[in-house]
C-alpha cells in the first residue's frame, strides 16, 4: 500500500492518517457534510489490546472510514458523513465485538474507554482531535 498502511494493525501510518484526516475535514466543512471520530483508548500496559482491536476494526470499517493507532495506546476512528448519534450507534457496535471476540478469560483493562466527537461548523482538524481528548480526560475523572 506504499506505505499507507501499517502492517501490524491494517490501519492507516501516522502521517497517511493525518494528511486523510485533514482533507476529510476540509471537504466536510467545505461540503456541509457531517463527520465524526472516535477514540478508543486501551490499557497502555496491554499493547496487544490495541493491536487486536485495531485489526478487528480495519475488517469492520466502511469503505469511507479510515483509522489510526496512536502511542498513546488508543485507536482514532474518522467516520466520514456521520452525525453525533450514528457515530455513537457505531463505536459501541464496534466495541461490542471487540469484547465478544477477545480470547480467553475477559480482562477488564482490555476494555476500551470509548469518546465520540463530531464535527462542528468552526472546528479544525486540530480542534476536533483536541476536542476528542479534552472528553476522554472529562470522562476518565
């Protein structure tokens, strides 16, 4: 894939993510379109967590979605012509089978905390992603 692709998770390098990234919001602000993103932050003491569910989420993904694994031990997911509330619909879709395809005994701390955060009319592709953290910190205290 020219190197868009990162081979241990099947979603998208860092830099591929995003220059993608920025252009989907640019498009979206530009078309009126709607676009959301969600952030599933795994145990950072438990890699393997984010490498399986990024792997389940790169065979579940539209066509028009596209994600990310970052260091911090979470996995970015843009959902592209999405509103607030479809977007929600499919993060826990997406993390019901996460939880219904781990192996072995059930560990609490590969669960993921899920954020959601849509795309409002003055947002940037920074605002947003600053947005999409602000509300995982909110939530987590």
């Amino acid at each position: 894939a020219d190197g868009l692709i990162e081979p241990r998770t099947n979603l998208l390098t860092r830099a591929a993510f995003e220059r993608d990234f920025a252009t989907a919001v640019y498009q979206s602000q530009s078309r009126g379109g709607g676009l959301s993103m969600a952030r599933f932050a795994f145990d950072p003491a438990h890699p393997r967590a984010q490498f399986d569910a990024a792997r389940i989420i790169s065979r579940l993904m539209r066509q028009s979605d596209f994600g990310v694994a970052q260091e911090d031990g979470s996995v970015l997911v843009v959902f592209a012509e999405t509103d607030l509330r479809n977007a929600h619909m499919i993060a826990r879709r997406l993390s019901a089978v996460m939880r219904h395809t781990g192996h072995g005994k059930r560990d609490i701390r590969s669960e993921p905390v899920i954020t959601v955060a849509t795309l409002l009319p003055n947002d940037t592709a920074k605002s947003l992603l600053a947005r999409l953290y602000d509300d995982a910190q909110r939530a987590a205290s």
